[in-house]
C-alpha cells in the first residue's frame, strides 16, 4: 500500500491537528518595540507595536485608543501586544519589549513604584497576560529594555500613522 492511500485513511482531526501543529509560528527571540502616545496629556491616544524576529516583521499593530494619557497609551500597547501573541499563537524562546519609556519599563518591572491605581490595573493585567502565555508555552524569558526615542521608530511611526488618520 503506498504512503497516499494510507493518509487518506487518517481521521481528519488527526490530519487537522498535524498541519495547524506545523504551521505554528515559533521563534528564539522575539523583538517588540512598544510605544503609546497622546496629543495632549490626556488627549487623543494611539499605539504602535513592531514585532520582529531576526531583522523580519512578524506582525504590527497601529490604533487609536480614544482619549486618554501618554502612560495609558505606553501601557496599552504592551497589553495589545501581549493580546495579539496569544491570538496568533506566537510561540518563542526570548521575548525582547523595547520602550522609549524608562518611566513604563521601570514600573512593568518593579523597580518603581505605581502611585496612580489605574496604572497599576494595567501592570496587573500584563502580569496575568504573561503568566497565561507562560502557562501555556508561548514564552519562556522575558525582558525589557528601555531605548532613546530615536531607537524606536518604527512603534512611533505607527502611533503617529493612527493618530494622523
């Protein structure tokens, strides 16, 4: 019996669950460059998210958020960002978050302090997003860095590209 005649015995699930299996977007490192804005503080609000592993695009996100703060605006992209792996079923050894803000990296992180509640609900909701994705086996590391403004132009780009439209 030849390999052809075999597959076409194979339960569909089995053939399904095969090819969705091979088809899962894995990588070792992941890079995200995150960045939120506002045109005024509290004003019209947008994020860019640049996803890219080995210099390639993986995927980009660029919407408008309603009226809201710049820190909002840095905070919700890391959310949508986080949102969108888990919906794409990104899979990666290395997760890399690049932000030009120190203030939104230095929070996420720990190392300050979050005075305003609000803030604080949104550092809670990327720490229950990451756990999920931990759990699930999407990431493994995680780091972020902060960058100059001039290291993140492609996330700034496209919160500019929402906002302008």
């Amino acid at each position: 019996m030849d390999s052809s005649s075999e597959q076409a015995h194979l339960p569909s699930r089995i053939v399904d669950n095969a090819l969705k299996y091979l088809m899962i977007n894995k990588y070792d490192l992941l890079e995200i460059n995150t960045d939120g804005g506002s045109r005024g503080n509290p004003g019209p609000a947008a994020i860019g998210v640049y996803a890219a592993s080995n210099g390639h695009q993986v995927f980009t996100l660029s919407e408008t958020i309603g009226e809201t703060t710049n820190n909002v605006a840095e905070y919700t992209a890391v959310i949508r960002s986080l949102e969108a792996i888990a919906e794409k079923e990104i899979f990666t050894e290395k997760l890399k978050y690049i932000l030009d803000s120190e203030l939104i990296v230095k929070q996420i992180t720990g190392k300050y302090k979050i005075k305003k509640a609000h803030l604080g609900e949104l550092r809670e909701q990327i720490v229950k997003l990451v756990n999920s994705l931990k759990e699930k086996g999407q990431i493994k590391l995680m780091t972020f860095t902060n960058v100059p403004r001039e290291q993140n132009k492609n996330a700034d780009k496209l919160v500019n590209e929402a906002l302008d439209k």
